[in-house]
C-alpha cells in the first residue's frame, strides 16, 4: 500500500456516513467498524502508527465483501475497495496468509493440472457415495465450524473440465470478429453449460472463437492480500491471450472481468495494458460489438435479473443483459427491487462467514420471490451458486441461470 496515496484517499472522507445506507454488513449487524467509514478510521490509524495488525484487525478487514456499494455511493469518490485490499496486502506481509490459503494460491491456481485433480477428486467424492455417506452419518456437523452447512455450498463438479470438452479453435466462414474465450474456473469445472452456450451463441453472430491456455484470474489470491500470487497469474493470462491474436477477451463472469480488467494496475506494463482494453462481458459484447439477434424459438419464462456487483459497479454494465433479456422470444421480464444488492457470495466470503453471508442473502431471496419470477438470471456463478443455495434452503422452485444459457435456449439447434 502507498501510504502518501492511501493518506490521500483517506483525508477526503468527510464522515458522512452516506456508505451505511448501501452496505450489506452494516444492514446486518448496525456495527460501525464494518461499514467504510469505520474501516477508513481503522486503516487511517494504522497507516499513522495508532494502531497495529492484530487479530481482532485481521477480523474486521476480512469482514467485507469488496461489492463497492460504499465506492459507488461515496459523494468524494474514494476507493474503498482498494484501500480494504491494500491493508489486506499490509496484513499478508506482516503476518502471513494461512498455510491453505498460501498453498491453494502458489501451487494450485498456478498448475491446472493440480487444480484439475482437486476438481475430479471433488467429482468423485459426490459421485462415489462419500458425499451421500458424509451427509446420512452427520459427521460434518461433529467436525465444527458449520462445515455441514458449508458442505452444502459445494456445487455439483462437472465429470470433465469445460475446456477438455471443447476444441482450441471455433473457426468460421468470413468471421466478423476473432475472440478469445476465458472461461474461468467455475465455468471450467462446475458449470461447462454455460461455457457451450456461450460459444454457441458467439458461433451464430459469425465471430471466430479461440480458447486459449489459461489460469485463474487471481482474484481469490488479491482478495486475500497475496498480490504476488495474482500478479504471476495475471502475468501468465496476459501472456497467453496476447500470443493468441485476439480482438477481444470475452468473459462469462463477472468477478473474472473485474480482476481481468484490473491487470493494467496490477502489472503495470504495456501488455496488460492492450490485454485490459480488450476484456468485454459476453452480455456488453453481444449488445454493443456485434448486432444481436435471439434466436426464434420462443422461451415461455418470467425472469428477473441479479446485478452482480463485479459486473454493475466493477465494470460499468447494467444496461445491456437487460436489453438482451427484454429482446428474448417468449421471455416476460420483472425488475426485481435492489437488483443491483449483493447477494453475499463475494467470492469465498460465504464460506468464511456462513451465516452472516446467508443473513445477506436472504434479503436477496425475498425481493426475487416477491417478483413471482420462474428464473433469476445473472452473470456471474459465484451468484449463481450462492442464490441456489439459499433458494434451495427455502424451497423455493426458482431456477438460477446464466444470461448466455438463456439466450441460447431461443436458437433452434443444429
């Protein structure tokens, strides 16, 4: 962290308190430190010498879901994500990550094939009766720590990665565009349908389709305060999405975009640089790069749509998958109210916090049924298993589905 930036940022905050009104946490809990104008005084008085890292420190900086609600509401414009992010980089330095989390971050996500094993090994788990065996004898629940219900977060894995399904190259005829598909992990090894219809819908508007080598976009590790981790992933994504000729860098998911798009400030060169520009959400590229036309099969659904906060507040894109959806043959939309809310996931925030993320979802929950909506349609999966989940946990018969599986149901197939 720049302290004489940070300090910066910081002596704009006139402690207006106009962030409580937005932040999910604060709603929850009432607690001052949790909101930004708390955890702007916290990191003020450490950067000053007031305050050093403790645990109790450590608690409150992990205690936020990097949604930018407060940065968007902030009437001065300070970067409050960056600045959490920041001190959580100080916190990594001076205290160290957690032996898991320093090894999922420098060995894992930077080896496919170890991460590949982790996913079949998930795969099998569920499929080889452990998992029916584990949940039957409720010996999670004797493990601590909500590690039942948690368990119950873990989506189903896909048999084979995505991108071991699908070719490298998607040529056509006369293409419009050339793109590079980056499929992230959860589309990779969770969610391969999504990864097909987003090719398949790029494949009927003529654009060329490349999907390249690449790793986890780092976020999970920037989040966590371990930047040299995520800067060598961004390093080896920009890479390899350069060395593939590219037009454009089209990402089904919104916290890979926001991170994707954040290369340029975390490696600071040139070449993240032309990377960065070329990033584009699959939702803001079919509206505003290519001209957009739904299939005709009709699609007889009531949707409504979550904003992710990656995805509405990181990149600036709210317009566009509504207007795709409002253009889909059969589809009736309804606006759900505070689409735009976090729905508690935050990446691994729900995992770490159970119960509070769970708290924050609810609210999310009410305002889609209150829609009486059959889908709730978004794009990132990390909201997309989130919203499962506590739909799940209400019984509720709403469907969760990406924006690109939507719009292919309307293609008649080939």
């Amino acid at each position: 962290m720049d302290k004489i930036v940070a300090l910066k940022h910081l002596d704009r905050c006139s402690k207006c308190g106009s962030c409580q009104a937005v932040c999910p946490l604060y709603a929850e809990t009432r607690m001052e430190p949790l909101v930004a104008r708390g955890k702007l005084f916290l990191i003020r008085n450490y950067l000053e010498g007031e305050l050093g890292i403790t645990r109790r420190m450590k608690e409150l900086m992990s205690l936020c879901l990097l949604c930018k609600a407060c940065t968007a509401q902030c009437p001065n414009g300070i970067p409050v994500d960056r600045l959490v992010l920041g001190i959580r980089q100080e916190i990594a330095r001076e205290k160290g990550i957690s032996f898991v989390k320093k090894n999922v971050f420098q060995h894992l996500l930077q080896n496919n094939g170890r991460l590949t094993m982790a996913a079949k090994m998930a795969y099998l788990y569920q499929k080889s009766g452990l998992q029916w065996l584990a949940r039957r004898s409720r010996i999670l629940e004797f493990l601590g720590g909500n590690l039942a219900r948690k368990e119950e977060l873990l989506p189903q894995m896909a048999s084979r990665p995505f991108r071991s399904q699908v070719p490298q190259h998607f040529p056509c005829n006369r293409p419009r565009l050339r793109v590079g598909y980056y499929t992230g992990c959860l589309t990779n090894y969770v969610f391969p349908a999504t990864g097909h219809a987003v090719i398949d819908v790029l494949r009927r508007h003529q654009v060329e389709v490349v999907v390249p080598e690449q790793w986890c976009c780092g976020i999970p590790a920037l989040a966590s305060g371990d930047e040299e981790a995520a800067a060598k992933l961004a390093q080896k994504n920009v890479e390899s999405f350069l060395k593939s000729g590219v037009d454009a860098v089209i990402v089904d998911c919104a916290s890979c975009g926001s991170m994707l798009r954040y290369y340029v400030e975390l490696l600071g060169t040139e070449e993240a640089q032309r990377f960065s520009e070329k990033v584009l959400d699959i939702s803001q590229f079919l509206a505003d790069a290519v001209s957009f036309q739904p299939g005709e099969r009709e699609v007889p659904l009531v949707v409504t749509y979550h904003d992710p906060c990656h995805l509405r507040r990181g990149q600036g894109v709210a317009k566009a998958p509504r207007d795709l959806i409002k253009s889909l043959p059969g589809v009736i939309f309804r606006e759900m109210k505070e689409a735009d809310r976090c729905c508690g996931a935050a990446g691994s925030f729900n995992l770490a916090h159970y119960d509070l993320a769970n708290r924050i979802g609810r609210r999310k929950v009410q305002n889609i049924l209150q829609t009486g909506a059959q889908a709730v349609v978004t794009g990132c999966p990390s909201c997309i298993m989130q919203i499962s989940h506590l739909l799940a946990r209400e019984n509720a018969p709403v469907k969760v589905m990406h924006i690109a599986e939507l719009i292919s149901r309307t293609y008649l197939k080939k």
